[in-house]
C-alpha cells in the first residue's frame, strides 16, 4: 500500500463511516443523455481509475480487472437531500471504492452523484474525478492516466522514496517534542457545556484586502487568513504562539497533479505571536512551506515516532487547533456578509477549528469553538475579528492585539510554566489522586511546576504514577513534564 492509503485506514471506521470516511461529488449530465450514456461513462471513469477498482487486503492493494458496479437510480422528488440516502461504511478489502447514484428527473438521468471511499480519492481526487465524468458524459475525449496508486507504491519502495519518508518522520518526531505540553491554557468557564458553537463568515472586502496583504508580503492567500486566526486566538489565550494542524495535498511532484489515490496527511504548522500582523503573516508562510516539504510520512513509522517523544516527554500530542482547507470542494452556504450562525449538526474534533471555504472574490470561514471555553457571542466576535483584522492590516501594518476578543480570564491558581498556562489547582487535584492527599506539596518555582515529596518516597515511582493519573484524568489545562529528580535542602522535589 502507499502511506496514504495506509494513513487514511488507520482512522477510518469499519462500521460507522464519519463524516470524512466518504467523499461525495455530483455531476451535471448533459441534456438529451439516456442512461446506457450514463452507464458507459461511468465504465470507463472506473477503467481508466485503478484507485476505483483497487481493494486493500493484508497490507497491499488489489487491482481488479473487471466488475460490475450497481448504480441506484433515483427519482428527484422533495429537496435534494432526499434524492440520495446517507452512504453506508466501504469494506476496503471487499467493496469497489465507489458508488453511483443517478437522479432522474420524469425518468431521464439529469445528475450523477459519485460516493468514493477516502482510502481512494482526496479532496483533489474528487476534483479530477468530477471534472473527467463531466468530460466523459459530454463525448469529449480524455488521454490516458498515466499513474496509478500501484505506481506510487512502487516509488515510496526505492530508495529515494524510502529516505524521503524517513526524513518526514524524524522531523514530525521533533515537533512533538518541541510542542507546548498545553498548547491551550483557557479556563473551562462553562464545564457542563456540550459541543461546539459554530459560526460562518461570509466577506467580499476581507477578499480584496488578503490580495492586497499577498501583493505586499508575497505570502500565499491562505497563509494570510491562517495568521489572522492563529493571532486571535493567541491574543485571547495569552500564548506566545500555537500550532495549527493542516491538510498538505502532497501534489508538488508533476505526476501527482492529476493523480487519484489519497495522498493529502496532516501536517503541523507552528505559529509565533507578533505585535506586527504583516511580520506574522510571512512567518507564517515560511513555516506552512517549511511544513509542507515533509508532508508525505508513513503513518505507522510515524506512530513509533511519536510514542518514543510522548514517553520521552510524559505527555501526548493533542490536536487543539485545526485548519481545514476545502477551498474549491465545499458546499456550504456562507452568508452574504458578516457572520451568522451555523448549522448544528457539525462535529468537531478540536477545541478550536477554522474550515476555509472560499478564497476567490469572497472570504468565507467557519469557525468551530468549544462551547466549555466561551459564549456563542464571543465565537462570533473571534470569527469576525478575522476580518476585521485582514481589512485593517490591508491599508498598513497593525497590531492583532486590537481586534478580537479581550484576553481570557484567569484565577489566581493558573501561572506559566515552560511556555504553558498551567492549572495549580488542578495538577494538586491530580496528584493527590495519584500519591495520596498530602503525599506531596505542588507549586510553581520559576519556570517549572515541583511537587515537593518526603524523604521516603521513590521519585520515579511516584513521578511515573502522577503521569498515569494526568493522562487517565484528561483534565483541561493540567501537565506534567517528563524531566524529574532533584534534591531540596528540606526534602525532595520532583518537577
């Protein structure tokens, strides 16, 4: 298998597909077509596609030469949502990839709507697909694909392949090191709260004022509106900076531009608080770049990876803020201006996630919040504040401080400690749990968090056992760093 197709198996489900298990996409068809047309084209889509016919089994991917694909035909009746059921779960290692429905409309095959399992096709793939089906149902003629997922599979194997996944694995495994151990030191002000609050924007002047920010700074688009987020948050956390969790579509390599499989894997994107919002963005920038050039990692080296950092370090690696980039795929309805609320039935994986939707004439975003850290009100001033900020920094350099909202809350029990905003209270809480209550004193020496313990105790018994409870607990804003074992003049510390 590729890593991606390896990648997207280690989180999808079997039995209940998540929202990002199926990728969908529809397709005018011409008028005057007869479904035998129909059906012709879609042969040949998946003839042409190896990723559509390819099934994954023990390791490695299968290509079929021949099958038989059941298209369900359906009448248009109602809204559009009642035109196609829900998609049910692929069996990779059993079901083609893909399935068709055509909708009718008085008997005669006016849409095609293609469900393809993301272990065959990315937000890109969906993109090619789409276009090549529409050229195929209209007669015109394509040239062959040229590389397949069996040809990508057979590079990643040469040595070349094998040393560039290698790299990328070394330097994900730094990051994990490097990251803060609490990338997001809020306050849970409503503990009891459920969900996220969901917010859209919808802004024509934020798009003409980004094209202005690129002219000058020579930064990408989306590095601009990924700035602007990351300078709010971290002006209402307080952090000296946070990392974003991104998509990179890999497609750097000339082959890969017209390539369907899934090779998109997640990346991560560290940003740095500035007073200067235009020294951001191009910071920013370098740092996505820097970021994409190790876009392409196998995932299970990368697990080993990671699990020597976390242990090293004590702590695991937590996906607090996501940027989700499906400019060009999205159907989401943004408002005409301004920001509104959004559907309620979108899920999110994160505290805090950005979805940018549209780039071109109009920015539009949807913002996800944990509804734990603030009020719907505050999400949309946040949300708002992107492009109150892009539209200011338009006309001249400016402070992300002014825009926003004000700085969060803390109680006197929070302090700094290594970069993070740290819960006293909570990291007592935690290790009382794990020693036993007045087994030992938490407090805040400098820059490091020490629970001071008597002479009896076994430092690294007991520092192992306040790391168990820190990750069983969960709890929101409490760490515990990995370096322990130092000596008081009246008893024994362990930071």
């Amino acid at each position: 298998m590729t890593v991606g197709q390896k990648n997207v198996l280690e989180w999808i489900s079997p039995g209940l597909p998540g929202p990002a298990d199926i990728l969908s996409t529809t397709v005018r068809v011409p008028r005057g077509s007869t479904m035998d047309a129909v059906g012709a084209a879609l042969g040949e889509l998946i003839g042409r596609r190896e990723a559509l016919r390819t099934l994954l089994r023990d390791g490695e991917q299968v290509v079929r030469a021949s099958g038989t694909l059941v298209a369900e035909v359906v009448e248009a009746t109602g809204t559009h949502r009642d035109w196609v059921p829900p998609g049910r779960a692929f069996d990779p290692a059993v079901d083609l990839p893909v399935r068709a429905s055509v909708v009718t409309r008085s008997g005669s095959p006016f849409l095609v709507v293609l469900r393809v399992s993301h272990v065959a096709a990315d937000l890109m793939a969906m993109t090619i697909l789409r276009t090549e089906l529409a050229d195929l149902l209209a007669g015109r003629p394509l040239p062959p694909a040229a590389y397949h997922p069996a040809d990508h599979a057979t590079y990643e194997l040469t040595p070349r392949g094998q040393s560039r996944l290698e790299g990328s694995v070394g330097y994900w495994a730094r990051q994990v090191a490097e990251k803060p151990l609490c990338a997001f030191g809020v306050p849970f002000r409503f503990p009891g709260a459920r969900g996220h609050h969901h917010v859209l924007l919808g802004s024509r002047p934020a798009a003409g004022a980004v094209a202005r920010i690129v002219a000058s700074t020579g930064a990408r688009p989306l590095a601009v509106v990924m700035a602007a987020f990351a300078a709010l948050l971290t002006s209402w956390t307080g952090a000296p900076g946070c990392q974003l969790n991104c998509l990179c579509n890999n497609r750097f390599s000339p082959e890969l531009r017209d390539y369907v499989g899934t090779v998109a894997q997640e990346t991560i994107v560290p940003f740095t608080a500035s007073p200067s919002f235009l020294r951001s963005v191009s910071r920013t920038d370098a740092a996505a770049l820097a970021a994409y050039r190790y876009g392409r990692y196998d995932p299970v080296r990368l697990t080993e990876a990671k699990g020597e950092a976390e242990r090293a370090r004590g702590m695991g690696c937590h996906r607090d803020v996501v940027v989700n980039n499906t400019t060009g795929h999205s159907r989401v309805i943004l408002p005409a201006a301004g920001v509104e609320p959004g559907p309620d039935d979108r899920m999110f994986g994160a505290l805090a996630e950005l979805d940018v939707y549209q780039m071109d004439g109009k920015i539009g975003c949807g913002l996800g919040l944990d509804a734990r850290l603030a009020t719907a009100d505050e999400a949309a001033a946040l949300l708002g504040g992107v492009e109150r900020l892009i539209v200011a920094a338009a006309d001249g350099d400016v402070d992300p401080s002014g825009f926003g909202i004000p700085p969060a809350e803390r109680g006197p029990g929070w302090v700094r400690a290594r970069s993070c905003w740290v819960d006293l209270a909570g990291v007592q809480a935690v290790v009382d749990l794990a020693l036993g209550h007045g087994a030992a004193r938490v407090e805040a020496v400098g820059d490091e968090i020490v629970a001071r313990v008597g002479h009896d105790t076994d430092l690294s018994a007991a520092a192992e056992a306040v790391i168990t409870a820190v990750l069983r607990e969960g709890r929101h804003g409490v760490v515990a760093p990995s370096g322990y074992v130092r000596a008081t003049g009246e008893g024994r510390s362990a930071p």
